[in-house]
C-alpha cells in the first residue's frame, strides 16, 4: 500500500503577477518522517516553494497537498511548525524563552484563557529538548543568534508537530552555531520521527544529516541524495551561476 | 473629580493593555488613526442631539474594523487607504460640527478631556465597557501574545489571525471613545503607547510589561487628574506629560543598567 506523502508538489507554477512565474513545473514528494534540505540561490524560488508547501498560496498551475489534502484548506493545520525567514519580536516588551515557546501551544491548545497544565508541560519539555532549560525565564534578546534560534525551534515543537520547516535558520547565526542547529534538528529528527524540511541558500551544515537534498532555482534541478550531488556542487556558489 | 477619578481608573487601565497589543506589533499610531474616526462620530452626535460618546463608539469600531482591514492588506494601497480613512474622518467630523453650529469651546471637551463634563451616565458607561474591554484583553491575552510573537509561524498553524487583528481594533476603537472625556480625542493614543514603551525598558517578561504598563497607565491618570483639577490644567495634556515623564525616568534607569 503507497503511504499518503507529507508534502506533495505535482507540476506546479507559480507567480505573484500575472505573467511571472517564479516556480514553474516543480514536482516533489516529500515522505512522512523524512529529513529534506531544500537549497538555492537567493531569489530562486525557496521561500514561494515554502508558502506553497504550507498552503499560504495556491499554485496558479499544478496541485500542492498536505498529507493528502490541498494545502490551502488543509484541517490539520495545529500539526504544522514553522519557523519563518528572519524572525524577529515586532516590538518592545522583553518576551522570554518560555513565553516564546509558550506561543507554540496556541494552536494545539486552546485559544481563549489560561494556559492548561499540559501545554506547560510540554512548553518546559520543548525548552529541554533544545537545551535551554537554564535560560528559559531570560529575555530572549538576551540570548545568542543561535540560542534564540533554537528558542523559536522549541516553539514549533510545543505544538507537537508532524510536519517542521525551517526557513532559512541560520541567518545571522555564526558557522559553529550552524552546525550545532543542524545536529539539533537530527536528533529531533531521531527522536521524534518528525518530517523536517530544512530551507536555506547552502546546505554546508546539514548535508551529513539529511536524508536528501533538493535544489531549487525557478524548478527543481537536482532531487537526490546529498552523496550523488556533483562535486563541484557542493560549492554553494555554484548553483548561483 | 469623584467621577473624573473613577473614570480615570477605568482608562488608566485600559488604555495600556490594548495599546501593549498594538506597540508590541508596530502599530502605535492606530489609535491616534481611530481618534480621528471618532471625532467624526463626535460631530454626528453633536448634530443628530444624541449622546456623542455613543455615536464615537459607533464610528471608531467601524473605523476600526476597516482600518484593521486595510492593514492586513499591506502595500503601497493599504497605507494610502489608512491616510484617506485617518482624514476623511477628521474632514467629515469638521464638516458636521460646523453645519451643527458647534465649532466653539464645547467640542473643545472631546478634543483635549475634560474633569467637568464627566457624568454619572458616562461612568456607568466607562466603567461598564471598559470592564468587559479588560475582561476580553484577559481571556484573549495568551493568543493575542502569540501573535506579537510570530503572526506568520501563528497563521501557518491554523490560529485565526484576522479574527484576533479585528478583535484588537475593536478593542482600540472602544478604548479611544471611552477615553476622550477624560483625556480627549487628540491624546488617548499616548495614552495607550507611552506606558508600554516605559514599561518595555524596565520590564523583565512580556507579562510584566503587560502589568507594568498597566500600573503606569493608572498612576499617570491618577496623579496627572488630580494635577489637573488643582492647577486648572487640562486633564488630557497634564495625563500624558506625566506618563511621558515616567517614560523618561524609564529610559533613565534603562541607560543606567546597560540595557
């Protein structure tokens, strides 16, 4: 029997205008449970690949489901984590680690009142697994580039999520960080069984632990495993040319 | 005063727990946006003879909602739309209050506040809607902070944004036409950004902004009215000077911590 796929791309395109089309043709099946690097040029189409994938836009050609269903109307939506591009707090309040994380359990929880005894739980479990228990009554901004990354990674895993994408984590995040994200996220990966997709404009951190790399610049140019990409490849540079 | 006072509670307390919402996402200026909303509704309760403070709430949700609306839709267009709905708000209420023949000293009162013209019925009101404004901000507190924390991440997970959004500027709405007795049309949205931007530089959690805000807003309407009664000032103006006094003193012991 063929397992329903988590993310199902089938020949899509898509523009913000009339005429333009900034993904065109792309076909991809993303596997329940599955460790995915999506990377490209800026400007290549990773993000508009995201929006579709999380059904916050509709394919103007082709179709784009959520474990079976068409993204845009997808019912589960609470099983979906997300970690935006360059994601900061809008304003002044000092919010900490905890009250971050707690954000996560919104959608899992309930949306009017207090917080249940639950949700805390897995707040406090969430802050664990990322290795931030001892910082999770600090205000966020006092915290390194790669600390509050792994805040807001903690956030999208209060929600107990079967589906976490990543979109472009390691901006502003030192290489020792990166790397350090990147063993994070194979853990959770081994742990909790959960489908990763993991979207930035180089792969350097992640390629020993994914699964599969997909490359993307306006369509799909390379679906594979990172070991069969071509050496010359591996140069993040190269897919800019 | 009694009445000035209880009203003064009531707002001191209001004001700064919708307006954390709006700082918190950049949105400061909306209530002064609404403020020009409800001056419309003003100057149609003037010339229809009907409460003005009524007629304000209407206009301001209204104007509200449709700012909130214009918002969500960004761009170039949206923040176009928000400046025609900011003065064509504040054109019509010209309009009506000089066709009303009321262009003199009393609108005065709603533009600036004023400690007189508070009745018992307006504090009913005040007090009435503003504890069901409290009440609303309380049970919505936890969703309304996931969303200052990641609209996107809240979108994407399923949480009705736009439902929320609209919530908040209703809140705004019903905030700023409370307010204008006391501290007039033109001020309320210092009411509802300074206490949060003071308490946002001393505040250690989301939450205690959120309360600290709250303590100020009170403490600035309370000591600003009892200023005001006694030294023949205006009630809004001497409101938001000594909220923005605590806001320098806030800045003061922010920069002396290093923060």
């Amino acid at each position: 029997m063929r397992m329903t796929p988590a993310v199902e791309l089938a020949d899509v395109s898509f523009g913000y205008r009339p005429g333009q089309r900034v993904l065109e043709g792309v076909t991809l099946r993303l596997g329940e449970g599955e460790f995915v690097a999506v990377a490209g040029p800026n400007g290549g189409g990773k993000t508009t690949l995201v929006r579709l994938i999380l059904g916050l836009e509709r394919p103007a050609d082709g179709r784009a489901l959520l474990f079976g269903e068409p993204a845009h109307r997808f019912s589960q939506r609470r099983t979906l984590g997300y970690l935006a591009q360059r994601l900061e707090l809008g304003g002044d309040a000092p919010a900490t680690v905890r009250e971050v994380v707690s954000a996560g359990r919104l959608a899992a929880g309930r949306l009017i009142g207090p917080g249940r005894r639950r949700d805390r739980e897995l707040v406090a479990e969430a802050i664990e697994r990322v290795g931030l228990s001892e910082r999770a009554d600090a205000p966020l901004r006092t915290l390194s580039g790669g600390q509050q990354q792994r805040a807001f990674i903690a956030k999208a895993l209060a929600g107990e999520p079967s589906l976490l994408v990543l979109d472009e984590p390691t901006t502003g995040v030192d290489a020792e960080s990166q790397e350090s994200l990147a063993a994070l996220l194979d853990r959770l990966h081994s742990e909790l069984g959960v489908t990763i997709v993991y979207v930035s404009h180089e792969f350097g951190a992640v390629e020993r632990f994914v699964q599969r790399l997909v490359l993307v610049r306006r369509t799909i140019i390379f679906d594979g495993s990172p070991q069969e990409l071509p050496g010359i490849w591996h140069d993040p540079s190269h897919i800019h040319a | 005063m009694r009445l000035a006072l209880g009203a003064g509670i009531v707002i001191g307390v209001l004001a700064p727990a919708v307006g954390f919402f709006l700082v918190q996402r950049r949105q400061s200026l909306i209530g002064d946006g609404i403020g020009h909303v409800a001056f419309a509704g003003v100057a149609a309760g003037i010339l229809l003879d009907v409460s003005p403070v009524l007629t304000a709430l209407i206009a301001a949700v209204l104007g509200g909602v449709v700012i909130e609306v214009l918002r969500s839709r960004g761009g170039t267009a949206g923040d176009q739309a928000l400046a025609l709905v900011f003065y064509t708000g504040i054109a019509v209420g010209v309009v009506l209050v000089s066709t009303a023949g009321a262009l003199n000293v009393d609108l005065f009162q709603y533009l600036f506040g004023s400690i007189l013209t508070v009745t018992r019925t307006d504090l009913v009101l005040i007090a009435a809607l503003g504890a069901v404004g409290l009440a609303t901000v309380g049970l919505l507190y936890r969703a309304l902070a996931a969303v200052v924390v990641d609209e996107e991440g809240a979108r994407v997970a399923g949480v009705p944004i736009g439902g929320l959004n609209i919530a908040v500027a209703a809140l705004a709405a019903v905030t700023v036409a409370l307010s204008m007795r006391v501290v007039g049309i033109l001020l309320v949205a210092a009411l509802m950004v300074l206490p949060v931007s003071a308490a946002g530089r001393i505040a250690w959690s989301m939450r205690s902004t959120f309360v600290l805000a709250m303590g100020i807003g009170l403490g600035s309407a309370l000591i600003g009215l009892t200023i005001s009664y006694y030294a023949d000032l205006p009630p809004g103006g001497t409101i938001v000077l000594v909220a923005a006094a605590v806001f320098g003193v806030a800045v003061a012991v922010s920069a002396a911590r290093g923060r």
